[in-house]
C-alpha cells in the first residue's frame, strides 16, 4: 500500500512539474517536485532491491533511515513555512498617502509578463489610480537567454493595458534579484528627490512579500508598505515552493 501510494504521489508531483515547464515556468519551485517526484517514482520501481539490502545490511538499514527521517522533518518545516504564507497572505496592511509605488520584478516569458507578474501590475495599477500622480517603478534586468528588461516589458504592459501614463513610469534595468530591486531603486528614487525615510509603497504577489520587505528594511528603507497582488492558484505552491528556499539562501547571504 505504501509503495502504491509514494508511486502516486511521485507521478503528481511530475505531472504537475512538466505541466508547469510546459506553461514557461522553469523555476526552482517547478524543477524541484519534478525532481523529487522522479526519485520517489525510481524509489518504487527499486523497491524489492532495496527491501533486500534492508535487511540484508545493517548500515543501508540505518543510512535509509535517515534519509527518511531527513525528509519528513524538512517536509514538516515546509509544512509549516506554507501555513506561514497562508497567514500572510490573509493580512492587510493601511496603505498611507505614499511618494513612490515600487513593482518587483518576477520573470517574463515571450517578452510579455509573468502570470504572477500580471497580478503585480494589475495591484499596482489599482493603487496608482488611488494615488494619482505619484511615480511607479518598475524593477528587472534582462535574464538570462532574454533581449528586453523585465522593467522595459512591465512599463508597456501598463501603459498599453491600464493606460497608465508614461510620464508616471520610471525603469530600474539592471537587477537581477529582489535585493538588486531594492538596491538599485534607490538611485531612482534619488532622481526623484526621495529618500528612503519617506513613505513608500512595494508590491509583490502575497508569497514574496515577507521576504522582500525584511530585504528592504536590510537596506535601509525607513517606511515600506506591502501591497498583495494574488497569486494565480495553479502556481501557489510551486511559488511557495521556491519562496522557502529562497528564504533559506537569502538568510544564508546575508539579505536580510
């Protein structure tokens, strides 16, 4: 019955992965179940030889015990971690009269904006209309195997779908991380006599939020405000995903 159901949920995890790939969403949060559904899938098949060393070899006994006993505390904090951004994501925040509104950068595909990106946008575009005449910034490099900045693509989506005016947009092209979004702003702001103690707005899709305003704080940004943008269902949980680790790496960097 186990073996039955770890084959099952192997063949999820890749069903899920390459419908995603073949949507254009190749991060981390989609190669990992991909990857760790094929090992669970390989598990299955390999089960009758692994029964066999089991019992035959006291130190593949304790090794695959383990392993498994690895797995399940990293999958209980993943657990976890995702009732964390199932909280956040149900909060709001008192947005106040703000001096600059900054979009984050999340990937294009086919020189047009993300799924997850166009709810950023779309959030954005709301709160520009509650707070007319102040400046939006839109934060992205060019990425790999790309030929335009995410900054570049994200102005023409606002422009030419929520008639936004360009005259209120203004680019930050070289980052290519969230902590580059941020560190890069800045020079932007200061072209727009803001500073970093004034009131300013930053909007992301709910699972990036958390991070990205302890990276702001980390840089100095006196007064950000998070503003959510929802996520597309069918990409929850990758992104939540990938959000874990980048958690993990960025603490490790020192971003926040």
């Amino acid at each position: 019955m186990k073996r039955i159901v770890v084959l099952i949920v192997g063949l999820l995890l890749c069903i899920d992965s390459i419908w995603l790939l073949c949507l254009g969403e190749d991060h981390f949060g989609v190669l990992f179940p991909l990857l760790l559904g094929a090992t669970l899938i390989l598990i299955t098949i390999l089960s009758p030889q692994i029964k066999i060393l089991y019992q035959q070899k006291i130190w593949f006994k304790c090794s695959w015990m383990c392993l498994w006993g690895i797995f399940w505390l990293w999958l209980i904090s993943l657990l976890g971690f995702f009732a964390y951004m199932q909280h956040y994501s149900n909060q709001t925040q008192y947005i106040p009269n703000v001096k600059a509104i900054i979009v984050l950068g999340g990937g294009i595909q086919n020189n047009q904006p993300a799924p997850a990106v166009i709810e950023r946008l779309n959030t954005a575009a709301r709160l520009a209309t509650d707070h007319p005449n102040i400046p939006l910034i839109m934060t992205g490099g060019i990425g790999l195997n790309k030929t335009v900045s995410e900054a570049s693509v994200m102005q023409r989506y606002l422009i030419q779908q929520q008639h936004i005016p360009a005259s209120r947009i203004y680019l930050e092209e070289k980052s290519t991380s969230t902590e580059l979004n941020f560190a890069y702003s800045k020079t932007v702001l200061a072209k727009l006599d803001l500073d970093l103690n004034q009131p300013i707005a930053v909007v992301s899709n709910d699972f990036h939020l958390p991070r990205a305003i302890a990276i702001a704080h980390h840089q100095a940004y006196r007064q950000v405000y998070a503003v959510s943008a929802p996520t597309p269902l069918y990409l929850s949980y990758n992104a939540w995903l990938r959000e874990y680790f980048a958690y993990i790496s960025g603490y490790a960097l020192g971003e926040y």
